[in-house]
C-alpha cells in the first residue's frame, strides 16, 4: 500500500527527493491523479508538480476528496503552491515561499511557475518566472546588476510566452539596451547564484512530510 505518494518532476530530482524521504514518487499529477492515489490507498500526498496546458490540471474537487478521506495533502513549489493557497482554508496544507506568495496575492498567475520539460528525463527546458524574479532580486542584493537593468530583464522574461523562458533568450533580447559589460556580468553571476526557488520549496516539503507530518501519522509505541 503507498502510504505516502509524491507527485514530483522538474522541481526536483528523483535521486536528490528519495534521499530526504522514503515515498512512492509519481510523474506530475494530472486531473484524477490524486483521487487515485487516495483510493490506492495513500494516507500522505505530497504535490508538488502538476500538469498545467498539455492536459487537464489536477481539479480542486479531488483534493478535497482526499482531505474528506483524511488524506494529508501537502502542497508546494508548483501546481502544489498554487492549489494550497486556494484550498488551505479547507485543509490542503501549504508549505514554502512560493506557496505563501500564492496566498498573499503577490502572485496570481500560474505562468510564474510553468515551464516546460523533457518527460523522458523530467529535467526542465525553460526557466520559470519566478525563479527568474528571485535571481534578479539576488543579482541586485550583491550588486551584480542596478535598478534599471533588473527591471529591464524581468519585463524581457515577462513578455516571453514560458515555452521560451531561457536565460539565453533573455540576454538576446535585451542585447543592445543593456551595457555588454553589464549584461556580462550578470551571465556569470548566474552560472553559480542562480536562484532555484522551486527546488527549494520542493524540498522544504519533503522535509515537512519527514519531520511533522509522518510523526503524527506514525505515532511511537509508549514503553513501559
């Protein structure tokens, strides 16, 4: 019986999750995804990521099923973020920056987390928004980059439909509006400070699956 199920795929590697909890890790979840783990026989769902576009989204009305089933659900980082700052009031638990964001209206468009991925190796091909945000925000905290250029790369990135979100893309278009000297120092700053928001939101959740979750579903026998 999976006891804990974990709908898991570009916020975070399988081998990177597995070593911070023991689970039954699922593709991303899609509409009747977690009413089927629930009726297999979960008693924790962990969603994390989620199918957006390419097909039915995961329905509210499922995870509700599985609360009223007095199935944990926890949700984070991605289409968990998004579905527990709209369902936490009716028992869908919220973990993570991205989640609290959700929940405070300063973001209210599932683009910030979308993105696309190979679904063979579930690695992502473009970069989602929000990391993007939480990278410039960076960069100008350490005086990578100024006010203006912040701002000049975030409405490049925001104007590219999320198939297209690369780095790569966005250097392109703001070649020429930005000093080259600029623009190359923060294409280096990224190679090691990179923000990954999503990961390690990802993580943040599996973390409290582990140390606050399982310890009340699993109570410790008293000895005498």
């Amino acid at each position: 019986m999976p006891e804990i199920v974990i709908f898991l795929g570009p916020s975070l590697s399988q081998d990177e999750a597995e070593r911070i909890l023991k689970a039954i890790y699922r593709p991303p979840a899609k509409r009747g995804d977690l009413a089927k783990a629930v009726d297999d026989g979960a008693r924790v769902i962990g969603l994390i990521d989620g199918i957006f576009f390419e097909e039915s989204a995961v329905a509210h009305r499922e995870i509700l099923y599985a609360i009223k089933k007095k199935v944990r659900v926890i949700g984070a980082s991605s289409m968990g973020a998004l579905r527990s700052a709209e369902l936490d009031v009716l028992g869908m638990e919220g973990v993570g920056e991205i989640y609290q964001l959700y929940k405070d209206g300063i973001l209210v468009s599932d683009d910030e987390v979308a993105l696309v991925f190979d679904p063979d190796t579930g690695i992502a091909l473009s970069e989602p928004l929000i990391n993007i945000r939480a990278t410039l925000n960076h960069a100008e905290e350490e005086g990578a980059i100024d006010r203006t250029t912040h701002i000049s790369l975030l409405e490049a990135a925001s104007s590219l439909f999320y198939p297209e979100r690369t780095y790569k893309k966005i250097h392109e278009m703001v070649k020429g509006k930005i000093s080259p000297s600029i623009l190359e120092k923060f294409c280096q700053f990224i190679k090691s400070e990179r923000i990954d928001l999503k990961k390690q939101d990802a993580v943040r959740a599996l973390e409290y699956i582990r140390d606050q979750v399982l310890p009340q579903i699993r109570p410790q026998n008293n000895s005498t």
